[in-house]
C-alpha cells in the first residue's frame, strides 16, 4: 500500500489497541497489556543490543539516539536509559500522541510524526545510534529501500545502524506448470474471454457495496539480503554483523543487520 494507505492503517491501529498492535501476543489483544511490562519489554532488548554491540567490539557512543517506527514509544524510552538525547519518529498520529503520554523522560525523549518517505526533519550526521525492529517489513520495498538510504545520511560517522528486515520467504511455494491446452480447450477459453468481453459492456455496474466499518492490516515485505547490503555499501556503510531473528515469525527468513558509517 501506498504511505498515506500506510498511515491510515497505522492511525487505527494506535487509536484502537496501541500496545498490542506494536506487539501482537495474541492474548493480550483487546488493551490486555500491562504498560508496565511492556516498557520493561523494551528495556530488556535494548539492553540485550547493548550487549551484542559490545560483543562486536562496537565502540558506541551515547550522545544522540533514533527510534524509527517508534508507536508508543516502546525503545524510544528504554533507549533514553543508554544515550543524553533520544528521538522516536512515527508515521501514525495516534501513535505519536500516546508515545507523548506515555513519556517518562521529558525532554531527553522528542517524539516526531514524520509522513514523507525521507527524514529530511533532521539534517545529516545527526545520531550516533539508529534502531529499528519490525517496521521496515510492514512497508513496501520502495519506501524501506529509501528509509535505509536516509538512516545512513542521518547517521553520524563511526555511528551504528541496527536494523532488522526479512530477506525471503522461509518455503516459498512451488510454482505448478499449467498442463498444455488441446486445441479444443483453446477455442473453448477464447469464447469464455470474448463472451466475459460481451457481457460486460451489457451488463449495468452492480451498485456500490454499503459502507463498512475500516479495518486496518498489516502488510508484510521483504527485500532479498543481498540487495541490501549492496544498498548499504552505496550508502557508505560497512556491515559488521547479521543476526538471524524471529521478528518476522516462522513464515519468514529474517536478519538484523549491524552497519557502521564510514
């Protein structure tokens, strides 16, 4: 869908069931999430990146950090635990009012609606830490191929980008070959199509279906992994780890790239 379909969907989402549509545990839909725990959800990934990052040998600096797809702020809080300045970036106004009511941070933590396919609200070399986790897959490749090439222009140098984005279907199906047609099935589908051509322009347009209530959805994407790194090595990143994930769930090869600027 296109980025203003996108953020009607989105817009409900935050409006209805915030939380849970940021993490869907199936039981807790319906507004069945503690707030608390899910902020100490997010406490406990950041943390766990953390850790990975000085795993790396990663020499991360704690000035200026970026929540891409923030919602509610769910990172975007935790991530103010590890830097002096904190910025969540949302596409849904819903989302970003009650990542505002939610916030217990102050000013340290800025939330931002931002409804273009760039980040041109911030100006190059501005983070010294970009994240963001099941976004990227629920956008079409045109906008997600774009938001890397902005993260990497935001991203100060020496500054890490983690990210994480689904690469391929895990059992992509089988194409099945269509059996050849007789010549007598071929004159049989080629009066089909004149007779379907006919009946259209005879038949008057059924009347328009009655309105009914909206309901927003989740689409999912992915872009093969060696598009993106070559996309990254364009955009003047060096990849220092990929880490397969779950963030996409079982139908889906999915990876959180690890990426220095130069």
């Amino acid at each position: 869908m296109e980025l203003k379909e996108l953020q009607k969907h989105w817009n409900a989402y935050g409006a209805e069931d915030p939380l849970w549509a940021i993490l869907t545990v199936p039981e807790l839909k319906g507004g069945k999430w503690d707030p608390d725990l899910f902020f100490q959800n997010g406490e406990q990934e950041i943390g766990e990146q953390m850790a990975i990052v000085k795993a790396l040998g990663i020499e991360l600096r704690h000035g200026r950090a970026l929540d891409f797809g923030c919602g509610v702020g769910r990172l975007t809080q935790a991530l103010c635990l590890h830097f002096d300045e904190c910025h969540g970036v949302d596409i849904a106004p819903s989302m970003i009012e009650a990542a505002r009511a939610f916030n217990r941070h102050g000013d340290k933590c800025q939330y931002h609606l931002n409804e273009a396919d760039n980040l041109s609200l911030f100006a190059d070399n501005q983070f010294d830490f970009i994240y963001t986790v099941i976004v990227l897959q629920h956008m079409q490749p045109t906008y997600s191929r774009r938001y890397i090439q902005e993260f990497m222009r935001v991203l100060a140098p020496d500054g890490l980008l983690v990210f994480q984005l689904p690469a391929e279907l895990a059992n992509p199906p089988s194409p099945r070959p269509a059996p050849p047609a007789s010549p007598r099935q071929s004159l049989r589908q080629q009066i089909r199509r004149w007779y379907g051509r006919v009946r259209h322009r005879l038949t008057p347009p059924p009347p328009p279906p009655a309105d009914k209530p909206f309901q927003p959805r989740m689409e999912m994407h992915a872009i093969p992994q060696e598009e993106v790194l070559t996309l990254l090595t364009q955009s003047g990143g060096v990849v220092k780890e990929i880490k397969p994930d779950t963030w996409a769930g079982p139908a889906w090869n999915s990876y959180t790239y690890y990426v220095l600027k130069q």
